[in-house]
C-alpha cells in the first residue's frame, strides 16, 4: 500500500548571513514522518550535505532540483505530477520562492500546511488574516503560561521542535553555548570570551564555512573547556544547550525558544531580517537581550553576570515533564493536520 505524499518546501543559507532555521525544523519533522509518509523535498538554496540529519534523511526521500528559470511553471508540473496529499511550507510565503510554492499550490488546489513561529497571542489570527488560502499552520513557540501549545481554529501551537537530553534537568550547567553560524554572532561570541573568566567553559556551534575565520578572531580555543563543533549532531547541540547558562547567538526566534525550553537565556546579535526586539512578547523579554555588534557588549554584560550565577530559565523547561519528546509530539501534529486534509 502507498503511503500519502508530502511535499516539504523550503530554503538553506549561509552567506550573506546563516538562514537555517527554517531548513532544520522541516528536517526534523521529516525524519518522524518517514515511515508513514512518502517525503518530497523541494529546497531554494545549497544543501548541507556534512548535516548529520540531512545526511541521513536524504536516503529516503525524493530532493527536486530548482530550475534558475520559469520557476512557477516547474513547481506547476512537479505538483501536478506528484499529487501530493500536502504541500508543507517551511515559514509564512511571504515573498521569492516561497510565495511562488504558495501561488502554485493555490491554483492547483491542493492543502496546505505552513510552518512558523508562535510570536505571542496575537499571531495565530494574525496568520489566517494574512494568509486566507493556507489551510492549517503549525506555529513553533512557547505560550504564556508554559503550557505545551494549544488550537486556535486553523493554527495548531506547539513547542519547540527539540528533543530533551537523558538526565535533563540534573546536569551541570557550567558553560555558554555561541551559535555561531556567521560571521558577525561569532565575532561577538569570541569578544564576549574575552571578557569572561579565563576558566568560562564554551562551545562553539559552527557551519564549516567559518572555522577559519573563528580560529583568526578567538584566542580561546585551545583552552580547556572550550569546543567547537560543526554542524554536529541534534541531540549534541541539545545536550550542550542543556548544560549552558547562557546562549550568544543570531537574533533568530528558533534559537530564543530552543534555547528556553531547554533552560538558557539568550543573547541576540542583532541581524539584517531576523529576530527584532519589538516583536519579542513581554513574557519572553526577561530572558532575552540584544546587541547590534560586539562593541556594545558592555551593555549587557550586567545581565550576563547575573545569568552565570543564577538559577536556569525553568518557567518552560518543566514541560520535559509532561512531553518527553517534543520532536515526536510536534511530528504527530503535523501529520494530524495533513489527515484534516480531503
């Protein structure tokens, strides 16, 4: 018997600025629908081939290549083609590539799912009223009240897409996690070393792009307790994050709210299109701050003294509880959704 088809769209960048966020909460979400989904992908931009969850999830699912031209009629042919039970959009469609997969999907009438971030109370109406013809959203955040999620007509609100370490909540939180997957978060990272005790554990998340650069700007490296790790394995970044009592990295909304369920505040470096302090939600803004470079670090340097010493970020942490795997039980959502599908 044929398993339903879903078609997954989405987009991978590096330069000039890291924009991987949206590329790996579909991988993730992927990698639980396998065996009951037949997967199609559909990616604008390279692909991260040395990821260790792309490299394993590429071998069962079907990747469509991108033509430079006359886009809208190759996503015509490709949908028309495969008939897929839905069509997966990897964030709101709001213009380029993705608004072309939404148009396309539209004319051939076919369900659609969209991925985004759960902002605050407001957006799920905010979602349909923009964007009247997606058929359900999966929005990814955290809720007020620290619960799981919730439904809100055709916006389903679920946590973060992460997996808690074994013995969350009983490791040692002894160290800052840098998410540096560009240039300018790891610049701020390596300047914010500087300024911590000599004995500050950290890691380094990098793409392998910038190991070069960061070994010319970080004199720390070869220092106990310090890591760098390239596009290492999920449940690493998860365990490092677990063990962090602060994160320095881009102002992206996927990183604050990972970084939260799993107990550690975070810094932002302020970038072109991401994350902006205004549309951070009042119930968010007591654990998150911004920088524009690392020149201003002294601003925050307060707040991140008294992160190092204080007790972790537990209002949502808690739910590790209640939902074991948040992976599995966002996976389960969305196939919930595409099953609301006619």
């Amino acid at each position: 018997m044929s398993r339903p088809r879903i078609v997954f769209v989405t987009y991978y960048r590096l330069v000039p600025t890291g924009q991987i966020g949206i590329f790996k909460r579909c991988m993730r979400l992927i990698s639980r629908l396998l065996d009951d989904f037949e997967i199609h992908l559909v990616n604008f931009g390279p692909l991260p081939h040395t990821d260790p969850l792309f490299a394993e999830v590429s071998q069962r699912i079907e990747i469509h290549p991108t033509p430079d031209e006359n886009l809208g009629d190759a996503l015509h042919d490709l949908f028309q083609r495969l008939e897929p039970r839905a069509v997966v959009i990897g964030e709101s469609p709001i213009r380029g590539s993705l608004r072309m997969a939404h148009r396309v999907a539209c004319a051939l009438g076919l369900w659609q799912i969209t991925l985004d971030n759960f902002y605050g109370p407001l957006y799920p109406a905010a979602f349909i009223r923009e964007f009247p013809r997606v058929d359900r959203w999966l929005a990814l955040g955290l809720t007020p009240d620290g619960a799981p999620g919730f439904r809100a007509d055709n916006v389903e609100v679920i946590p973060p897409l992460i997996r808690f370490p074994e013995g969350f909540g009983s490791l040692e939180r002894d160290r800052i996690a840098v998410m540096g997957y560009d240039k300018q978060t790891l610049l701020t990272g390596s300047r914010l070393l500087d300024l911590l005790p000599a004995d500050q554990k950290a890691d380094f998340f990098i793409a392998p792009q910038w190991e070069a650069y960061l070994r010319s700007q970080c004199r720390h490296l070869d220092r106990p307790g310090v890591r760098v790790l390239s596009l290492p394995p999920d449940m690493e970044l998860y365990g490092s994050l677990a063990r962090s009592r602060l994160i320095l990295g881009k102002a992206g909304f996927q990183q604050v709210v990972e970084g939260l369920l799993l107990g550690a505040p975070i810094v932002c470096q302020a970038c072109g299109g991401g994350l902006e302090e205004v549309i951070v939600a009042d119930y968010l803004k007591p654990y998150v701050r911004f920088v524009p470079s690392e020149t201003a670090l002294g601003t925050v340097m307060p707040v991140i003294a008294a992160w190092l010493d204080g007790p972790p970020v537990t209002r949502w942490s808690q739910m590790a509880s209640e939902i074991a795997d948040p992976l599995a039980y966002g996976a389960g959502r969305l196939a919930a959704l595409v099953d609301e599908g006619p």
